[in-house]
C-alpha cells in the first residue's frame, strides 16, 4: 500500500480554504478570478518545490507532471478543479485536487516509479457560474479546442472570459504552455457526493457508475414597463407574472411528479428593477437534470411550453436558450473494478451509485477511461458555505486513490475502448 501523509493533506485543504475564504467557513473562489489565480500558484509552487514539472494549456488547465519509467506512455491524469461556487464550500473539488497532489508526494516520499507517468490536473471552470458553462477546461480538453464563442461571454460580475482567462495564463508564466489535449490513459477524481446516499448508507466510499444528464437553459422574457399605480390588470403586459405562475406550474411538477428529476432556478433578474414600474424584462436561469435522457427531453419541452403558453397568456414575448447540454455518461467497468479493489486493498467499505453532480470526468470519459470516487458530506450539503466532510472520509478517499493510482499507473492493459453510456439506471 503506499502511505499518505494525512496531516499534510489536512494543512493543504485549510491553506487552500483560506484563498477565498469567507467569514461563514467556506470559499469564494469563481473561476478566474484573482482567487483562483492565486489557488494556482500556491499549488505551481508546492509542485516546484517537490520537483515535479508544472505546465498549463491554452484554457489554463494546470498540469503537475511525474515522471514514469516509460515517459512514452499516455500518463494517468489524477485531479479536479480548484474553482467554487460564489457562496461554496472548501472541499468541492480542492478535495480532489489536493488528494490527487498528496498522491504524487506520497509517491514522492516513498520513491516509488510507476510504469507511466502520473500526472495532477486542475481543470479550468469546473462550476460554470461565473462563465457559463461548466467544465470549460475538461470539455476544451477532450475536445481539442477552445470554442470562439466562449470569447466574449461575459462573466456574472460583467468581466470578460478572453481577458480573465489570458491573466490567469499570464499569472503562472513558469507552467510552460502545452497544446491542448494530450493522449491520456486513464482518469481518476475524488470528490465529494454533493448528495446524501454514502451518508445514509454509512458508506464511506462511492464508485461512481457514471452522472445523470444536466440541461441549463436561459430564459428572457419581454413585456412591457408601465406604471405601477394606474396600470389596471388588462392593460398590463408583465413578464414577472407570466414567469412566476409557469414557475408555480413548474415547481408543482417537474419534482414532485418524478423523484429523480430536478429542476432549479438558480439567478432570476428584472429589469428597469424600479419600485414602482412593472418589469419589462426578467431573465432567468434554469437547471434541469434526469439520468434518463429521454426524460430530460420532455422535461425540457414541458419547461418551454409551460413558459411558452403563460407568455401568450400575458402578451410577452420569450426567447429560451440551451446554455449547457450535458448528456449522461456511464464509467468504464474495468477502471470501476480498478477502484472498487483499492477500496478493498484499504479495507474499506464502498458501493456503486450514480452521480446527480456533474464533473469533469464526464469529458474527460470521452477520450480515456474516467474513475471517480466519492466521499460522504455530512447531510449531503454542497454548493453551501456549511459543506463538511469527517477527517476519517478525508484520509479514506485519498488512500483510495492512492491504491487505485498504483493500480492504473502501472497497469499495462489499454482499458477497453471508453464507450459514454447514454443511459445508466439511476441508483438514487
Ligand atoms: O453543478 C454541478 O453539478 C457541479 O457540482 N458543478
Ligand atoms: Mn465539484
Ligand atoms: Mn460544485
């Protein structure tokens, strides 16, 4: 077994939480914002001062870089994203992160040569909620460029993707550029669940079988402004009030008629925004996501209609785009084993489940065999500044990835061609 240095990982998760950190206990780190570009040098600088080689891509995903007996090798890729959410916990994703670094020291500290080379990634804009979408650096990744429309998108705070992402380059001028996309043999993500099953099972480790499909769509709505006070009923054109009784509609649906549906509305804004002016227009967004995408079509298509008909009913107009399609994808079976048997090698408990978040590893699962392996959070909370996770799950889900990187860097068997399933059976 290869021994990891628990501690270490406990003082890497608080200096990272830290950077961002807000006064409620979590993190404000959106994707290339000052945070994040500083996430990146602490974590250029520990991988410097270890010896390993640090390189980042033209969508800055960063790469810490071990060498393998045989460098010729497609290397194992272990990691997450080190972004949050505007109000998000300190173990999305720097858990993955930082379990992934301590892997590579420990194998540092132990002087062990795996067959390939292993190497730790930090993918850009994992979270997707400064700049839509999410995944931006996995996607880019696997697909082997940067999508020019991704250029001029504005962020939330109004700031512009081309020129954060060229400061957050700029910030790490030691990591020498590589072109994006690399041959990559296999995959490995540790990660929170981000839901309650491990919890309530008493599970401490989850082998991911694949993620649920996620749909976000944009809505704008158009009316017309008028005045509050002596605007009767039929002379109003009020986008808010069609949004809000297809919201109820909504609401009274999509989740209660089906309980592995969701449906969120995450950001809704009005403008002029004036006290005393019905609306003119209200933009919204909308998160769908189902493990069946048949059913996430019509989940999709009842969102439009029920939208579409109570913006005829009050003489609005309405635009609604697909932001963000992400098809569901099931993980390679013989990387699930690879995981599975290094929970047992650890003498740990785990089961197979489905993931209702996505990440990364769907992309990545397009051009190399992706793994994940989750760990339990206490009552399931994520995307809060309340996010927890035990000490023994934090040293469990490193160890485990540990084993499993043993396993898969000096496994000389190609896996299977990766296939992306498009329907799993949920196991919520
Ligand atoms: O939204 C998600 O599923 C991911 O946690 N960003
Ligand atoms: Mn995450
Ligand atoms: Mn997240």
């Amino acid at each position: 077994m290869l021994a990891i240095n628990a501690n270490r990982l406990n003082a890497r998760l608080q200096a990272f939480a830290a950077i961002g950190g807000t006064t409620k206990g979590g993190v404000n780190r959106q994707a290339l914002t000052e945070g994040d570009r500083r996430a990146r040098r602490l974590l250029a600088e520990l991988a410097t001062a270890r010896g390993f080689r640090v390189f980042q891509d033209p969508i800055a995903n960063l790469f810490v870089w071990r060498n393998g007996r045989d460098e010729t090798l497609p290397p194992l890729l272990i990691g997450s994203h080190l972004d949050s959410q505007p109000a998000g916990g300190r173990f999305d994703g720097a858990l993955g992160t930082l379990s992934a670094f301590e892997v590579l020291e420990s194998l540092e500290d132990a002087g062990t040569i795996t067959d390939r080379s292993v190497v730790v990634v930090v993918w850009t804009n994992e979270e997707g909620c400064r700049f839509s979408p999410g995944c931006m650096g996995s996607m880019a990744f696997s697909e082997g460029a940067i999508p020019g429309l991704w250029q001029d998108k504005n962020a939330t705070d109004g700031a512009r993707f081309a020129e954060e992402l060229s400061l957050t380059i700029q910030s790490l001028p030691e990591a020498a550029m590589v072109p994006l996309g690399f041959p990559v043999h296999a995959y490995l993500e540790v990660h929170i669940e981000q839901g309650p099953s491990l919890e309530a099972a008493g599970i401490p480790i989850g082998v991911v079988k694949g993620i649920q499909g996620t749909r976000w769509l944009d809505v704008t709505i158009k009316g017309q402004t008028a005045h509050a006070g002596t605007t009767g009923l039929s002379w109003r054109r009020d986008p808010l009030r069609a949004l809000t009784s297809a919201f109820s509609n909504l609401y009274n649906t999509v989740m209660p008629g089906d309980p592995e549906a969701r449906f969120t509305i995450g950001r809704i804004s009005a403008r002029p925004g004036s006290v005393n002016a019905i609306p003119e227009e209200v933009h919204c967004t909308i998160d769908i996501r189902h493990p069946d995408p048949g059913r996430l079509d019509e989940i999709e298509m009842f969102v439009r209609s029920q939208i579409g008909e109570e913006a005829d009913t009050h003489g609005c107009r309405v635009q609604i785009l697909c932001a963000f399609d992400m098809p569901a994808c099931g993980f390679s079976e013989p990387l699930r084993e690879v995981i599975s048997h290094a929970a047992s090698v650890c003498k740990v408990q785990s089961m197979p489940m489905l993931s209702g978040a996505f990440h990364d590893a769907l992309f990545v699962n397009r051009i190399a065999p992706a793994g994940m392996i989750f760990v339990p959070c206490r009552d399931g909370l994520s995307h809060n500044e309340d996010e927890y996770v035990e000490q023994e799950h934090i040293v469990m889900g490193c160890e485990v990835l540990a084993q499993a990187t043993l396993l898969a860097a000096n496994c000389m068997d190609p896996f299977p061609d990766c296939t992306a399933l498009h329907t799993i059976e949920p196991t919520f």
